[in-house]
C-alpha cells in the first residue's frame, strides 16, 4: 500500500502541468509544439487513462491541411490508461516523458526507438512489461523508472553514455520535490540484464532495488560504474568487470551477495566510498595475473583476503635435494603467482645443509612466486671430515676447484652424484691434486680404496 500510495502522490505532481490536447487523430490525442512537431498527449488530466488495446504511435500526423512530425510523449500522455496492453513507437521519437506510461497496469510490451534521447523519470513505472532493450542514443534516463514493475524479467541495456536522474521530477522543474527513489524496487521478477558492448558508463543507481540479478557481466567498453549502480542488489552472486575500468563509484555494490568477482583491469580501478560494503571479503577475487600483488596491496582492493589470478595463474615451484638422499623438501607444488610460498628442506641424519642454489643460507625461506622456478638446496656429509681423516687425506673445496692434499699412491678419481667419472688417475704417495669442477655441487673424491663427498660452491 505505501508503495502505491507514494507512486501516486509522484504522478500526481504532474496534474498542475496538465495541458488540453490539441487535435485528435485515430483516437490518438496530439498538442501542438511546433510549426512542424507535436507530441503524443491525453485527453483529460481529470481521468486520464485516455488509451486501452494496442497502440501504435505514427511518425507523422496532419492536421488542418499541416503534417507534424510526431517526436514527444508528453508527461503522463498514457498514464492510468489501465487498459492498454502494447505500445509501438516510430523512430522520430526523441523524448518520452515522466510518468508517460505510469501506472498502465496492463501494458507488456513497449519499444523504445533508437531515436531516443531522452527517458524521463518513472516512464514505465507501474507497468506490466517483462522485457526491455534501452537503445543506444540515450542519453538520460529518470530516476524510479522501473519502479513496482513486478514482471520485468530482463533488461537489455545499451545506452552507451547515459547519466541517471535521482528525482522523480528533474523535467518538470520541481527537483527535489519528491523522495528520492530507487530505479529497480518492486522489480521482483528482474533475473537478467545484459550490458552492451559499446557502454561507457553504466549510470547511478539505475540497477539499485533489483533482488533478483544473479550475475552481472559488464563489457570490457566500460569506463565507470555510477554510485550505487548495483547497490542492494543482494542476489547479485557473480560478476565479471571489464577490461576498461577505470572507476567504480560510491556503494556501487554495496549489500550486494557476491560469492565470486571478477575484474579484468590490470590497474586496479579507483574505488569510491564503501564500494563493497556488506559483501563477504573471503570471496575468490579473481584478476591478471601479472596484477595479484597489485590489486592486494592497492586501499580498497586489500579489503578482499582471497585475491587470486585463478588456474591460469598458476606456477610450479620445484625444490631440488643435492645429494637426492640428503633431505626431504617443502614447499613443493602448484602455486598463484604473486603469492608468499615457504619452502624448505628437512636434512635426513648424517648431512648439514649448506646453501640454496642462490646463495641464500636461511632454511626454511620464503619467496614470492613469479614463474615456475626450481630451487636446489646443497646439503654436506656430516662424514666427510671423518672419512678424510681416516685416509689420512685432506680434501678441501673453493671456488669451483677440489683440492686432494697428502693423498695415497694409487689411483684417485672424482665423481658427480649420477655416477660420471670427471678424472681417474695414478697419483704418488704424498702428492697434491687439484681438479676445476663444471659446476657447483656435490662430488665424491675416491684415493685408494677411500671415499668423501664433498660440496663445491
């Protein structure tokens, strides 16, 4: 009852602007405008409903020996017409204005020219209509303009940079005059709404009241999304924003159900007031890749926990044991890019960890993954000094070279850990050997029937 109370009190502001037709023709009631254009107007503003059937507006109208060009709908020109059920418009239709179908309960069906420029405020409020395509030339649409339209189903929305009035009355120059009111309220019905692809601006609150959308996906064209675009929607679960992005304004999400979120910007966009107010931050918020570490750490964007680039953004951090048997890595596996990873490698009895293949020293250690990327942990024989001193040999390693000192007569070889022999040789007893290695590493030093691993950095 107060929905309808408050929708009538709004159109019957428009009663002290009423003016008398001033021809008719097929039942069609027309005022005069200018020396070539009129506009579709009705009959009495003491009853209104002047209309009922299928309507179809002409684009021209002569009268007196005068053709007009047909290229307004008057204020409320078919409001309370409780009977009319279609409306068709010619395309020299430029201007519909406020309240011009308000209140015609039993109207489905309607087309809005792609003439169009401008929608004045609560047009179609009131109606029965279940589908609607906004055209491309538009450029400003009124406040309340679906307003209690309970069998709207979808929205085709391809105005490409229109504004959106908040006041019921902006074109009758009483603004402010009548509360403020939500374009989608009482749109129980609205599921779906599809965004062209040439939109830059999707306008303020136009989307605002509708409980029903479940998922949104604006076009990569779009620049701006208005204040409370999309406010109060509170099924709206998923949605994918464009490319284009650049700002999304003041509570334009705000109560909105998101269980995902997409954003294609690789800056993130600028964010206004409480943009995501009321929506659950854990939510998967997926964006580029290259902008995880962006977006997590750009005000606003930070309110998210759960920012990711999805599958495709996933790398493989690989941790390499030198030698295989001398630990047990962490760490390992797929990971997002952009994330903290820890990797580690737990030393197995008998060895020491020495260095990462990096020359980092701390174990475990973190990292930030950017690429698939391998790390190599070089790990020493906790033996190694043992065996040397139970040979009576000294080895010792530096910068890539080994060197054998006092070691035994008799044959002395190096080894990498898969086996290859880089030197076997007869040496005398007592002798110093020294052999430049390919690569850091571990290798094992045999003299005479002894062994010792050895890491070479």
């Amino acid at each position: 009852m107060k929905k309808t109370i408050t929708l009538f009190l709004l159109f019957a502001g428009l009663c002290m602007h009423a003016m008398a037709y001033d021809f008719i023709s097929n039942n069609i009631y027309y005022k005069i405008t200018g020396a070539s254009t009129a506009k579709v107007t009705y009959a009495s503003s003491a009853t209104y409903n002047s209309y009922s059937g299928a309507v179809t507006i002409p684009s021209t109208v002569t009268n007196n020996g005068i053709t007009y060009t047909v290229n307004e709908i008057d204020s409320a020109a078919f409001a309370l017409s409780t009977g009319l059920t279609s409306v068709t418009l010619p395309n020299t239709i430029v201007r519909i204005d406020s309240s011009a179908f308000v209140m015609c309960s039993s109207l489905q069906s309607i087309n809005i020219p792609a003439s169009v420029r401008y929608i004045g405020s609560a047009a179609l409020s009131g109606t029965n209509i279940r589908t609607i395509t906004i055209p491309d030339s538009v450029q400003f649409i009124g406040g309340g303009q679906f307003y209690l339209c309970s069998s709207l189903v979808s929205i085709t929305y391809n105005a490409i940079n229109a504004t959106h009035g908040r006041y019921y009355d902006e074109d009758i120059n009483y603004p402010g005059r009548f509360s403020y009111l939500p374009n989608m309220e009482g749109c129980s019905s609205l599921t779906t709404v599809t965004i062209g692809s040439n939109v830059r601006t999707i306008p303020r609150a136009f989307f605002e009241g509708a409980p029903a959308i479940r998922s949104i996906v604006i076009p990569d064209s779009v620049r701006t999304i208005g204040d409370s675009a999309f406010y109060g929607c509170t099924s709206l679960a998923s949605v994918q924003i464009g490319s284009g992005v650049t700002r999304i304004g003041t509570y334009a999400f705000n109560m909105c159900g998101f269980t995902s979120l997409s954003v294609r910007a690789a800056t993130p966009p600028t964010l206004g007031n409480y943009v995501f107010n009321g929506v659950n931050n854990t939510i998967p918020v997926t964006v580029p890749c290259a902008s995880i570490r962006i977006y997590r750490a750009t005000a606003g964007w930070n309110y998210f926990s759960n920012i990711t680039g999805g599958s495709a953004c996933e790398v493989n951090v690989n941790v390499v044991i030198n030698p295989t048997q001398a630990a047990s890595p962490t760490g390992n596996g797929r990971h997002t890019i952009g994330d903290t990873v820890r990797i580690g490698a737990i030393a197995n009895s008998g060895y020491t960890f020495v260095d990462w293949n990096d020359g980092v020293t701390a174990n475990p250690r973190d990292i930030v993954v950017l690429s698939d990327t391998t790390f190599t942990a070089n790990f020493s024989s906790d033996n190694a000094i043992a065996d040397a001193e139970f040979n009576a040999t000294i080895v010792i390693a530096g910068k890539g070279i080994i060197t054998a000192q006092n070691v035994k007569g008799g044959e002395f070889a190096i080894y990498d850990l898969g086996g290859r022999c880089l030197l076997r040789k007869d040496v005398a007893e007592g002798s110093e050997q020294s052999f430049r290695v390919p690569a850091a590493g571990v290798y094992v030093v045999r003299n005479n029937g002894g062994s010792v691993k050895i890491v070479v950095r």
